[in-house]
C-alpha cells in the first residue's frame, strides 16, 4: 500500500467536494463581478478625464446686449485662430433660453434682462499650460468674461467614479482572502476526519509533503472546476449588463466598458484563485501535521 493508493479514501468525499466546488463558484462569481465593476469604473474615469480634460465653457457676462454680441464675435475670432483651440462654438441661444425655462419661468427668460452668451472649447490638448493660455485669451477680451473647465464642474463625479472602483477592488482582496481562510478550515476538518488514514500513510513511509500534495491536488481540482463555472456565470451576467448599458444615451456609460486585457485578467481569475488555493492548502497542511506530530 502506498501514497498514492491511499489516496482515494483520502480524498473520496463526495459530498464535501460538492459543497466545495460550489462554495468557489459562488465565490469566483462574485469576484468575476467585482473585479469586472472595478475595471469598468477605472475605463470610465479615464474616458471622463479624456474627455473633460480639454473641454471648456466660456461665458461672457455683458448687460448691454450690442456689446455683449460684439465681444462675443471677437472672442471667437480670438479662439478660432488660435492653435491651442480645436472648435470653438456659440450655444444657440434659443436651446440656451429652453435650459433655464424649468427655474427662471417666462419672467426669467424675458428679452429686456440679460442672459450671458456661452461658447464651447475643446482644446487640442487638456493641459493646464493649454487652460491657461486660452483663459487669458478669453478673459483679454473682456471684463465679464468667466472660462469654466467641464473637469472642475464634474470632478465630484470623477472621485465617485474612482471610489466605486477601489471599493470593487477592495471587494477583490477580500473575495481572495475568504477563499483562502476557506480552503484553510477545509484543510484542517479534512486532516481531522482522516486521522487514522494519514497516520497509516506515515508509518508506511509517506512525507508530510506527499501528504500535502494530496489534499493540494484535491483542493486544486475543486475550486477550478468551482472557478470556472462561477466566471462563466459572471461572464454572462456581465455581457448582460453591458448590452443593456448600451442603450443608454450617456457618455458616462459609453466609457463602462472592458477591454480586451480586461477580460483576459477576468478569464485568469479561476487560475489565480486555484493556484492560490492551492498554496493555502500546502500550508495548511504542513503546518498542521508538523504541529501534531
């Protein structure tokens, strides 16, 4: 009798495998989700930042209307010619007006009182040395005249955005670490229950690392055939949630995607959390059979 022969009733524990393989599914499941949240949430902050970045908003903040017209064809003028500018464009007035209809009323929007003229920028690049130079341009032009970057307005939305990853990230660590303190009590309760069998396999000459590698290999089996079938799960819950996210008119939504490299880090998961089983188990074992004998 060896080892290897004493393997079976070692490891044949049909139900525990079960409850096992299905322990990990759930698990890699949720971690599939979580890890695809995160990578989601991190294209879309930068699709935002790329977006935002070289976007701005020019007001110009006249109450005489003929003088506001005229700096406004100046200040295009300005921008248009200028080699940081990539469009610059007046906001028709009339959807302008529409805009503010649900919080000033009629009364607001009467042509007696000021509106300021507004004038998207993108620039041909979002850094701050670009900002600057088109923000004394502007701002020559006039007194009354305010630039706003799209970045600033929305800068709440970016650090929400780059929260919600960290938290998916974080969700991450913790979905590995459970997995490993599982296999750790699987482990310990397999050693446990056979008792008698091990101790027949070293008297028979078996190392504690053969020992080891038995229920490394166990485990190992177990939580990739849990892995995969959890990631597939995963996979399909988000290919879901994607092609619903693609109906919706927004380009905050158009940046949650995943790339190519982000669903092969997705598909690697299983592998990750096996060999990571795997390791647990090795350890668990060794320590506990070098504490007891």
């Amino acid at each position: 009798m060896t080892a290897r022969s004493a393997a079976q009733p070692l490891l044949d524990d049909r139900q525990g495998r079960r409850a096992m393989v299905w322990i990990m599914a759930i698990m890699i499941f949720l971690t599939t989700l979580s890890a695809a949240l995160g990578l989601s949430t991190r294209n879309a902050g930068g699709a935002l930042d790329r977006q935002l970045a070289a976007r701005l908003t020019v007001q110009v903040i006249e109450g005489d209307a003929a003088r506001r017209d005229a700096e406004v064809v100046r200040l295009l003028a300005r921008l248009k010619a200028s080699a940081d500018v990539a469009r610059a464009a007046e906001v028709d007035r009339a959807r302008l007006a529409e805009l503010l209809r649900p919080w000033l009323g009629e009364a607001g929007l009467d042509a007696d009182l000021p509106m300021p003229a507004m004038i998207d920028v993108d620039l041909r690049s979002g850094d701050d040395a670009a900002v600057a130079r088109v923000e004394a341009l502007a701002k020559g032009v006039g007194a009354g005249i305010r630039v706003d970057r799209h970045a600033t307005w929305l800068a709440p939305v970016r650090s929400f955005v780059g929260a919600i990853g960290l938290t998916a990230f974080g969700l991450v660590l913790v979905m590995a670490s459970a997995t490993a303190a599982v296999v750790l009590l699987v482990a310990r309760a397999g050693l446990d229950t056979h008792r008698g069998t091990i101790d027949i396999l070293h008297m028979l000459g078996s190392t504690d690392l053969q020992i080891a590698r038995l229920f490394q290999r166990r485990i190992g089996q177990d939580t990739l055939t849990g892995g995969l079938i959890g990631a597939l799960a995963g996979a399909l819950v988000i290919v879901a949630l994607g092609e619903r996210m693609a109906t919706l008119e927004s380009q905050l939504a158009d940046g949650v995607t995943l790339a190519g490299a982000d669903w092969a880090l997705i598909a690697a998961l299983p592998f990750a959390f096996t060999g990571l089983a795997m390791l647990a188990a090795r350890i668990a074992v060794l320590r506990r059979l070098a504490r007891v004998l």
